[in-house]
C-alpha cells in the first residue's frame, strides 16, 4: 500500500480537554476497540503507578498513529485484513525532552 509520510508535533493532553482519545485511552477494559465490521483499533494500555499517564505526550503520539493507519483504511489507501496491525512495519522517530516512564515504554512495545 501507499506510504504514510510526514511530520507532526504533538502536544500533551490537558486535564481540561478530555476527548474522546483520552477517555478510550483512560478507561479502555480491553486492548481492542471495533471501529466496523471486521476492523478495530489497538488500545494502547498504560499502567496505574499511583497516577494516570492516558494524557502523557507519548501515548497521545502512538494513538495518533493508530489513527493515521485507520484512515489509510477509510479511504482505501490500504486494505484491512485479519493480520492488519502485526503486518505493519516501519520507522517512527519521537522525540521528548525527557526519558519516558515505564508506561510509555510500555505502550511502545505494545
């Protein structure tokens, strides 16, 4: 399929604007959401260390890129098929002014 390409700059989530992405990130009971039919979207889980990291930049980063990937799916740039996401491959460059928490590290693995 067609390559995603780019850049982008994102910003943290503030406590004040809890979206939709922060609520799904924060009270996510599974690591999958349906988006259709067949196709869903990876919830990237973070762990409870005595506060709640759904609006750290790094995760809010990730998400994003979930979301890139769906809608190369919407508009028919790629094909979603049963493997989708463990066929996906690439090089993402993020950088931070700071070494991540285990959380984000956590949800990079994921």
């Amino acid at each position: 399929g067609e390559l995603l390409e780019g850049s982008m700059v994102i910003e943290p989530a503030h406590p004040n604007e809890d979206d939709e992405a922060n609520q799904r990130r924060f009270k996510a009971e599974s690591w999958r959401e349906p988006v259709s039919n067949k196709v869903f979207r990876p919830v990237l889980l973070s762990t409870f260390l005595g506060n709640w990291r759904h609006r750290h930049t790094e995760l809010v980063a990730l998400d994003k890129l979930v979301e890139l990937a769906l809608d190369a799916v919407a508009h028919g740039r790629w094909q979603w098929e049963d493997a989708f996401w463990g066929r996906l491959e690439g090089d993402v460059d993020l950088f931070v002014p700071h070494t991540p928490c285990l959380s984000c590290v956590g949800a990079f693995a994921q």
